[in-house]
C-alpha cells in the first residue's frame, strides 16, 4: 500500500476512531486502525469488537493495499504535522512509513487480514433524518442512561419506532426518565431496540459533524448510521427495555411555571450545603411562590425563595437536586413546567410549549 492524502483529512479520520479503539485491551490488534485502501479511497477502520466505525476519504494512491497500525501513535504523529503538507503512508512487510515534508516515521503493524470485519446488515429499511436533529434527541436524553452494570438494559438508550411514524429516545436510570419524539417524514416500520452507551455517544458525535440527512438502521442484533462518509455499526443490549409508559404520570392536577435559568441557579446553590451523596432538597410551593432548603449532618442549611406561576395547594416535596439540574440542563426553553400530584407521585417536567421532550423525577422521603 503506498498512499498520499491531506494532512487534515487524514485527521479527521483518524480521530473519529480514537474513543471507539480501547485504551485497555487484551486483543493487541484491537488498539489499532485498519487502513485500506482501493481505487483511490482510503477506509480507515477501528472497533472493539461491540462498538465499529469505518471513515472513507479520497486519497492518492499509487499502490493499493491494507495494513493496520496503532491509533493512538498514527493520531499523535499526524496531529503534529504540517497542516499545510500532504502526508504519504507506505506499508512494507512489518511496518507502516508515514512521510511529510521533512519528517519521517516508521511503525510496527499487524497484518490486515487479521483485524476483526465489520458487519453491515442491510435487511432493514432506513430512517431518514437530519443529523442535527437526532444529535438534539439524544442530548435531550442521554444524562438519564444509567452507570449500573447490575442492570444491562438501562445502561443504554431505548431506540423505538411506533406505527404513527414517531421515533423515540428514552433513557432511565430507575429514578429518572428522559424521552424525546419527533414525527419522522417517511414511512418506517414500527421497530425497539437498546442501543448501548458508548454506540450512543458515538452517533451524537457523527450527527453533529452532520450537515445534512442521516440514515438509521435499526435491526434484530444491530445498530447502523450512515453519515456521509461514515459508517457506524453496534452491537444491541439484547434485554427487554421497561414498559415506560407506565411511568409517565398522566393527570397531574397542579401545575407549576418557573423561570429555567432562575430555578437551575437556585438549585446549584442550595446543592452547596446539600448532602453529597444523596443531593437532596427541600421543595415547598405555595402559592405564587416555591421555598427550596437544604441540610447535612454538620447542620448546615440553606434556605432561598423563587418567584413561580403557581395557584394549586401547598405541597412539600423531596427531589435530588442533582436529577432537576440534569434535566434544566438538557432544556433550551426560557420557562418551564412542573406537573405535580403529591409528594409520593412522580413529577412530569417538560419545557412550556415543548411536548416533544419530558422528563420524570421521582421524589425522595424526607
């Protein structure tokens, strides 16, 4: 193989495969990238054998060819180049020779032939989207992917097409739920699926480098995104996700206005004097008026005030500060609404005017 290409492109398509290729490994080949390239197009391939991507960009080539080499040392070596300066890779027997302007490196490589394939599987039908929007979706809802590896099937993002042509995105960690719709415009069969975390990450990354329409395949065993000229493949959790619906309260009699910016802020400072662990605070709404206090075991407090839209009945409720902000934080929106019950019932959170994405919070006992 003996290849030349832009410095920047070859950038850029390098470091789309740096967070897919595993820092640990015990597969020595899966710490590198495989390149190959044919008819004058260099694909550059990485995977850890859950999680795949492969970048094509348009290259020189004299020879074609495959090989594959460490990601992290071919990143940090082309990082530093000239930008302004092509960059020539040649791989001969055991090693890849990367050539630009007056410098020149050599490293080992591991045969091709070797490198784990990925597999595409084409037997389901697109969803067509833009990038921006799906990238929206999945920021709207990803904080809410739960860290507990006790329970696979929430440490992802339910995937799930209905027979209405809505695509949803809900996470849950137990405590909390975040979900997100948008009404596709094309015709798509109802499909679910469990797309884990690191999969998830990675098609945010490609759909904001997006500028135009992206497609989603969303199949039996695996997850595909094709974003111009890359290709992202996953694995699925292959558990079955909760009934969420039965989560989200419907009929909340009392409804609350806040300014988002206003209530965040509160927030953060009661959170100072709150417990570390548990964050929890105090929520007290009255009329036109919600009280947040906080305590810890050193007796410390903190006690503040902030003006709401609010005429129902007094009601204090416990809530970790912690999951509100999460959730204000995935929010644009200027002002937003709280739909209460009790304070034993969850509290259905969405921004005023946006149905599009909720959110649910459970109360804490205090």
């Amino acid at each position: 193989m003996n290849i030349a290409l832009p410095r920047t492109a070859l950038l850029q398509a390098v470091q789309r495969c740096q967070s897919i290729v595993e820092k640990r490994h015990t597969v020595p080949i899966l710490a590198n990238v495989l390149l190959s390239a044919e008819n004058q197009v260099l694909n550059i391939t990485a995977t850890d054998l859950e999680v795949g991507i492969r970048s094509r960009t348009d290259a020189r080539t004299k020879s074609d060819g495959a090989i594959t080499v460490s990601a992290r040392k071919l990143f940090d070596i082309v990082k530093e180049l000239d930008a302004e300066k092509d960059v020539e890779l040649e791989a001969t027997d055991a090693f890849v020779t990367i050539r630009s302007g007056r410098s020149r490196f050599r490293l080992s490589s591991l045969p091709a032939e070797d490198y784990p394939s990925l597999v595409e599987n084409d037997a389901v039908s697109p969803i067509k989207l833009v990038g921006q929007q799906l990238a929206g979706m999945i920021a709207a809802t990803s904080f809410a992917m739960s860290h507990d590896e006790t329970r696979k099937y929430l440490t992802g993002t339910l995937f799930e097409v209905d027979d209405k042509n809505i695509l949803r995105l809900i996470t849950t960690d137990g405590h909390r739920l975040a979900l997100s719709e948008f009404n596709l415009s094309g015709e798509s069969s109802p499909c679910q699926c469990i797309v884990p975390r690191k999969a998830v990450m990675e098609i945010r990354k490609l759909c904001e480098e997006s500028e135009g329409e992206v497609e989603l395949f969303l199949g039996e065993r695996q997850v595909r995104l094709v974003a111009g000229d890359n290709v992202l493949t996953s694995k699925l959790i292959d558990a079955r996700f909760p009934v969420y619906q039965d989560v989200i309260p419907v009929g909340n009699p009392e409804t609350v206005g806040i300014d988002r910016q206003s209530l965040d802020q509160v927030l953060r400072r009661s959170m100072i004097v709150a417990n570390e662990f548990t964050h929890d605070l105090r929520l007290h709404f009255a009329n036109d008026s919600l009280e947040i206090s906080a305590h810890n075991t050193e007796q410390e407090e903190s006690q503040e005030r902030v003006e709401i839209q609010y005429g129902g009945r007094d009601l204090v409720i416990g809530f970790n500060g912690r999951y509100l902000r999460d959730a204000l934080g995935a929010m644009n929106e200027a002002t937003v609404q709280l739909s209460l019950k009790d304070e034993l019932s969850p509290v259905l959170l969405n921004a005023e005017g946006n149905e599009q994405n909720r959110y649910v919070i459970m109360p804490m006992r205090i």
